[in-house]
C-alpha cells in the first residue's frame, strides 16, 4: 500500500485524517478502501510519493501567510458542491 502523506501549509497530514475531516464535515457514513498504488491509478500513471510545498518565499515577498485551518477548507470545498449548479 502506498502511504499516503498531504501536506498542506507546511503541515504534514495523513490521508486519514483529510478523510475523518471530510467524512465529519459532510456527514458522510461512507465506509473507508484502501486501495493499492496499482488500483488507484492507471498503468504507466506516474506521481511523486511525496510533496513538500513551501509557502516561505510567498511570505518573504509579500508577507502573505496562510491563515485558515484544514477543516474550514474542506467546508468551503463542500459548499461550493452542495449548491446549485446553474
């Protein structure tokens, strides 16, 4: 099994944990697969196992700095979904 790893802000989350926020956030009573590298993703599909991004240089250039949690992002991922489409 591929571990799974989501950085966010410089945080390092388990993709358990984005799941557990998800399934709260939505109210989902979904049930949980963990599925191997092979099964996720087509043959020949390549992607780096982990990704580090790094808000520093956005901060020393304009001083910008993140300032919303994991979880008011997802609840903002599932509004936009939950409306209306026109």
């Amino acid at each position: 099994m591929l571990a799974a790893l989501i950085i966010v802000f410089r945080e390092v989350f388990e993709a358990g944990l984005i799941v557990g926020i998800v399934l709260a956030v939505t109210g989902s009573e979904s049930e949980i697969a963990l599925v191997s590298y092979d099964e996720a993703f087509a043959a020949g599909f390549e992607d780096m196992y982990r990704r580090v991004p790094d808000t520093t240089k956005v901060s020393q250039l304009i001083g910008w700095s993140p300032t919303r949690s994991l979880e008011d992002i997802v609840r903002d991922v599932v509004s936009q979904h939950e409306r209306p489409r026109v």
